[in-house]
C-alpha cells in the first residue's frame, strides 16, 4: 500500500505542471496534491478542470518569489515531496525582459530551498524535485549528445537563469545535505501548451491564415520530448532517483525546425481538409533569433538503465495527438490568445 504524502507542485497551472498535476491526482489518490502557481500569462487553471473538485487536489494562489506568503505556506503543512517546475520559460523574451527571469527563476528557486531546508533537514524520505532545460548545457554542433556530465554553457537570459537555478539546488545538496534530485529534459510539446512555444503558435497560425515566422533558414535542430512521457519520467524519477543525482530526459527525435514545421503543415492540411501544401505556403523566413542555439539532443541512457524510463511516442505521433487536442479544443485556444493575453500575444509576435 502506498503511504499517504503531501506533495507540492510548483507551477502545476502551467503546460507541463499541468499534465504533471492531473498524473499525480489520479495514479495517487493517497496522496494530496497541491498546486502553487502565481497564474501569470501561461498559468491557466482550465488546464486543471478535470481535478479541480477531487478530494485530493488543493491551489495555492502564490508567487514563488513572495517569500512571506511562502513561509505561511510552509508553516500550515508539512511536504514530503517539492516538485519544482515554476518558472519563466520563453527565450525570446527572456532577451527583451532578463530582469524577469533572474527574479523568478533564481530569487523563487532560493526561497523554496531555504524552506525545504528549513521544514526538512538532511531526511532521506523527502525529495526536492527541481526540473531544469537542456538549454543549460549550451549548442551542440552536428554531432554529439548532451548528457549529465556535459559542462553548463547557457547562451540566453533564461538558460542563464535556469543554470544558476540548478547551481542552487547542488549546493544545498552539497552545503545542508537537502535531499534533492534534478532532471534535464529536451523540447516538449502536447496539449495545453501556452501559443508562445513553436508547434502551439503555429497550430494557431495556421488556423487563421497567419505567417509562420521561421528564424534564420530553419536549420537549427532539437530533440522534441511528448508531455506525456516527460510526466512519466517525472514520476520514475521522483519515487526511484537516486539523492543527488541528475538524468536527463530526451525524446530521441531530433527535427529541424524547418522540417517540423513542413510535418506540421502537412499534417494540419490533411486535418482541416486543405489542399497539400496550402500551409507551407504560410511560410516566413525572419531574421535569427539573438544568440540561437543551433542543436540540442539528449543522452537519456541513464534513467533508462538505472529506471527503466523510455519514451514511447514518436515525433509524429505525438503531432498528431497534439494537433487533435487543439482542434477540439478551438475555445481554449481562442481565451489564451485573446483578452488578458492578447496584448502580450500581439507584441511577441504579431510583428513578425
């Protein structure tokens, strides 16, 4: 029988947080789950409306960086489990807005390590999950894999960020003994995911005859990782990772952009019923992106042979589960990119 656990969820209302929160709900009823989210532009509890009455699923309106209100948090419940995803996530506006990302990423990861620090000790029965980006560890060119002893080289304000982030986690590891546990995982896509991302804003451009701004000549290269087999490994490595330990998470499809946005043209030309090739033709090729990391991919040999993890979508089919998802979804997608949304939406992205 598993033991009753308090588990908290930072960012839960968020793309992965979200899926994360639901699995948590459902494959663990004895535990009680709750979702610390600040709600910001891609916090959206309608992720979460299928848990929202379950009794044991609790929200948590805070700010990771609101270390006073955290405190209370703290104060009122004992967690056995952190899950740490809360985070600003975008690259292209951590270069118009760093100061942003250093506050949340940084300033909020040191607040919850200093209370779990506080509210734990060095207990080998609590974990601190904190789940990081590849993009710590920099541009690979055409050759080679990331894996968990690859040097951090971040190139962008949030990759930066994010680094610094894992770098705190280490320590108290290092310095207090806190329990901790990290994970790097590539792209990942699916449903719910805020249209900021490349397949999301593209889904949506296409359905209402944008253009799809491509950077550079399309050349770059990443490893696209499924939501829903990123919870699973989540899942493995929070209740079988080892204290201390790093693993990295891929999904073992690596795309050109240029090539996954032709799959994804093709795909949504034969879904809306439209005549091949009437999507590509939406096609934009604008100016690189500051600083643009030419080639992620992921070496995931470690928690598949020290957890048994591997990924079971390929890239295609989970487009196509993707896709799906927004066309039935046309109403979800419409709110996020309209009313609160919709001036932030505009100047990422109506410019170029």
């Amino acid at each position: 029988m598993i033991a009753s656990k308090n588990i908290l969820v930072t960012g839960g209302a968020g793309f992965i947080g979200s899926h994360l929160v639901k699995h948590l709900v459902a494959k663990y009823p004895e535990y009680t789950v709750f979702n610390l989210d600040a709600l910001r532009y891609s916090g959206n509890l309608e992720n979460l409306k299928e848990v929202k009455d379950q009794k044991n699923y609790r929200f948590l309106h805070i700010d990771i960086t609101d270390l006073d209100r955290l405190k209370e948090v703290f104060a009122r419940h004992s967690f056995d489990f952190i899950i740490h995803l809360a985070a600003e996530s975008h690259v292209d506006r951590s270069i118009k807005e760093p100061f942003i990302f250093s506050h949340v990423n940084i300033l909020g990861t040191q607040n919850l390590l200093h209370l779990a620090k506080d509210q734990w000790g060095t207990n080998a029965d609590k974990r601190f999950y904190h789940i990081s980006t590849d993009e710590v560890f920099g541009s690979l060119e055409e050759t080679g894999k990331f894996n968990e002893k690859t040097p951090y080289d971040p190139r962008s304000p949030y990759s930066a960020s994010k680094a610094s982030s894992d770098h705190l986690v280490r320590a108290y590891f290092h310095t207090y003994g806190l329990p901790i546990v990290i994970s790097n995982c590539s792209n990942n896509y699916g449903p719910n995911q805020f249209p900021e991302k490349l397949i999301p804003l593209f889904i949506n451009n296409i359905l209402n005859n944008k253009p799809l701004p491509v950077y550079g000549t399309g050349e770059n290269i990443r490893d696209w990782l499924f939501v829903q087999d990123h919870v699973q490994a989540i899942d493995c490595i929070l209740h079988q990772g080892k204290i201390g330990e790093t693993y990295c998470i891929g999904g073992n499809n690596e795309w050109t952009n240029i090539a996954l946005i032709k799959e994804l043209c093709a795909q949504m030309d034969k879904k809306l019923q439209r005549n091949n090739g009437a999507s590509e033709k939406l096609i934009q090729f604008v100016s690189d992106r500051a600083g643009h990391d030419f080639r992620y991919a992921i070496d995931s040999s470690k928690i598949q042979n020290d957890l048994g993890w591997t990924p079971t979508h390929t890239f295609e089919q989970g487009l196509s589960k993707t896709i799906d998802w927004y066309l039935a979804n046309s109403a979800w997608l419409q709110n996020v990119t309209t009313g609160k949304y919709q001036q932030y939406y505009a100047e990422m992205y109506n410019s170029k």
